[in-house]
C-alpha cells in the first residue's frame, strides 16, 4: 500500500502543472491583439425592437395563502 501512495504522491505536481498550463494557454487565447474601435464594434450590432410606456402609480392587490409564520430577512427602500 505504501508505493500505492508514493505513486499518487508522484501524481500531483504533474497535475498541478497541467492545470497551470491549460489555465495559461486559456488567458492566452483570450487575449487578442485585434481590438475593433466602439463604432466597428456597433456597426454589426443587430436592432433591436424595444417599447416603452408612462409610468402610472396605483394600488397593486397582494393575496397571500399560507399556514406558518413570515419573518422579513431584509427591509430595503426603494427611491426614485
């Protein structure tokens, strides 16, 4: 059992540098040397549709159905 170990122990540091390798090589293929300016970067942007309307304040119905008891885990406000 004792080289059954001594093997595994044997294992790690290789482990240990394919990981650092594969980890390198990632942020080295992330890396580009090509960077397109902002309007380049937009030009083949798609469209895209969007709506919008007024704001309008009024009441909300809330109907809750529970057995048990609610405790708040926080109290937040909201400005606009």
């Amino acid at each position: 059992m004792n080289l059954q170990m001594q093997g595994k122990r044997a294992l790690l540091p290789w482990s240990r540098t394919l990981l650092l390798a594969g980890v390198f090589l990632a942020v080295l293929a992330g890396c580009s040397k090509q960077s397109a300016s902002p309007a380049q970067a937009m030009a083949g942007a798609p469209v895209v549709p969007v709506s919008a309307a007024k704001v309008v304040e009024q009441a909300v119905p809330t109907e809750l159905r529970v057995v048990g008891t609610v405790s708040a885990s926080a109290v937040v406000q909201i400005k606009s």
